[in-house]
C-alpha cells in the first residue's frame, strides 16, 4: 500500500460518499491564455464540464487505416490470445485490446500524434506520457455496456495514481451514433470524487475489465451528479475526439446497432503524477494497464 497521503479514499470507507476534487483541472498557472491547440472557449469548456469534443481532428482515411490495423489485429490469434485482449462476458468476442501503443505502430503513431499530444500539454501543463492505451470494439448487435465510472478512482485505488492530473483522449473510429453505444457523460462531474465501496478482489482486472461492478458510485451519488449535470452522448463522427478528464464520470450502453463501434482510447498522464504504490490492493495491475516502467515522455 501506497504510504503517500491518500487525497481520495475510495473503497475503505463502509458507506460511500461525494467530496470536492482537491487538483485543478488546467494545470497552467498562467490559466486559458497559454498558447496551444485548443482554443479558450474550449479550454473553458473542458474545465467546466470535464469534456470537450474535437469534431474532425482526423481525416477518413486516417481512420479507414486505423480501422484496417484493428480488422488484422483481432484476425490474429497470437494477439487475441495475448493478456492484452479482453473478451466480451458472454459472447467471447474481442471487447478491449489494450497497450496497442506497444503493439502496433499505427496506433502508436496515432497516440504519438501532435495533434493529440499538444492538448494533453495544454491541459496538463508539462511533460505527458501514455499512463494505458486500448482500442474498444464493441462489436456489432451484442457489444456489451461499460458501467458508471471514474477512470480515476480506478487508477488511484488500483494503479496507485497520486493525483488527478490525467487526460483521456477517445478517438472515434466509426461514427458514435444514438444507437451503438456511445459514450455518455455527466458534465461537471469532474469537480467531485465519488469514493466508491466494497473491497478490491485479487487480480479484480480480469472480472472488471468484462464487467464493472467494484469502483462504480451508488445510484445516490451518481443521481446527485445528474441532478445537477444532466448526462450527454456526443454524436462523434469518425475522426472526432472527445476529450475527457480522468475524472468524469462516464458509461456506454449496448451496441444495438447492425455494425460496430469502434474507438481507440489514449490516457496521457502528467511526469509529474506517475504512478506509486496503489492505494488500494498490494499488488499493482501488470503493466500492460498502467505504465510504470516504461515512461517514455511524448513530442
Ligand atoms: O480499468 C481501467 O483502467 C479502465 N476501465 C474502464 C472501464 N475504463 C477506463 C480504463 O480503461
Ligand atoms: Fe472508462
């Protein structure tokens, strides 16, 4: 156990409970006027709802490369056999391929890529590294949900993340429409920490990755953030970036849709917040979920 003072407790307490976020969420002390990418409105944007979407940062044929690395990676039994390679719970098709930054140069690429790389400077406010990289399937028809989360209080508990000084970048492959499960957001929500209850299992990866149920808010808490956030599901065509913080709470229903909704999914952490020791369980997640060792600053 991390011997760091804990700034967000989750899983110890026998009831759960809501508090204020104790970190900025721009991290420049000279606030929205730094030069950058994004402009101030969407700057501000991001700090008031925990989200901002980039329509458009790359072209179709972009994407159509993207999506044809996908169709070869999950062709391949080397790698849907690999640690790396999540299953969906019942149907056993390839939900979540993770590290694919280590994995395959054109995703590396597009981690690597300025136009994601200077936001997460922007934001973040110094150097930035790839804390967990995965591309998310959600096959066509079965494509099964994501529960209510904090990507954070994960990372915090499980990860040993000492602050929220992350941002996640969710590129959309395929368009998210109404109907294959997009990603939904409580804007605001970002500003509290839920502190979550019930006890981490041994090696909880392997079950929470297939289907979250530990490190997910009670109904109560998650009706306060609604209550005075509502929920959004950008319609993010493909090319499109939402980009969110580490710790607005967000979930995505079932694919319905007759094809699948694919996006790939970037987390870029802050030098400065590496991971320690977790905060919760004695064991850290293997590192294919979270880098610890290999820290290799971007751009
Ligand atoms: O366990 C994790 O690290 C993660 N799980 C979810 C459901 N979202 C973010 C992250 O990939
Ligand atoms: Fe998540």
């Amino acid at each position: 156990m991390s011997t760091l003072v804990d700034l967000y407790p989750s899983r110890i307490a026998p009831s759960p409970s809501l508090s204020p976020r104790r970190d900025p969420v721009l991290h420049d002390p000279a606030g929205v006027e730094t030069r950058g990418p994004l402009s101030r409105d969407a700057l501000l944007e991001f700090e008031r709802d925990g989200f901002v979407v980039l329509d458009d940062l790359f072209s179709p044929g972009e994407m159509a490369a993207c999506l044809d690395e996908l169709g070869a990676l999950g062709r391949d039994e080397a790698v849907r056999a690999s640690e790396e390679a999540i299953t969906e719970p019942d149907s056993g098709a390839l939900r979540s391929l993770f590290a694919v930054h280590r994995t395959s140069e054109i995703f590396a690429d597009l981690a690597e890529d300025p136009r994601l790389v200077e936001v997460a400077h922007q934001v973040l406010a110094s150097d930035v590294y790839i804390h967990q990289s995965r591309v998310n399937l959600k096959p066509a028809l079965h494509g099964q949900p994501f529960f209510w989360h904090s990507d954070f209080e994960t990372w915090h508990v499980e990860d040993g993340m000492p602050r929220m000084r992350a941002v996640s970048a969710s590129v959309a492959l395929t368009d998210n429409t109404e109907f294959n499960g997009p990603l939904m957001l409580v804007p605001g929500s970002h500003h509290s920490f839920v502190s979550c209850v019930g006890e981490t299992p041994d090696d909880h990866y392997r079950s929470s990755l297939k289907r979250q149920e530990i490190g997910t808010p009670d109904p109560e808490s998650l009706r306060t953030l609604v209550e005075r956030g509502g929920i959004v599901a950008p319609k993010a065509k493909a090319g499109s970036v939402v980009l969110f913080g580490c710790n607005t709470m967000h979930a995505s229903g079932v694919n319905l849709a007759p094809y699948p909704r694919s996006n790939a999914f970037f987390v870029y952490n802050s030098v400065e917040n590496r991971v320690g020791e977790p905060f919760g369980p004695a064991r850290p997640r293997p590192e294919f979920l979270a880098s610890r060792s290999t820290i290799t600053p971007l751009g």
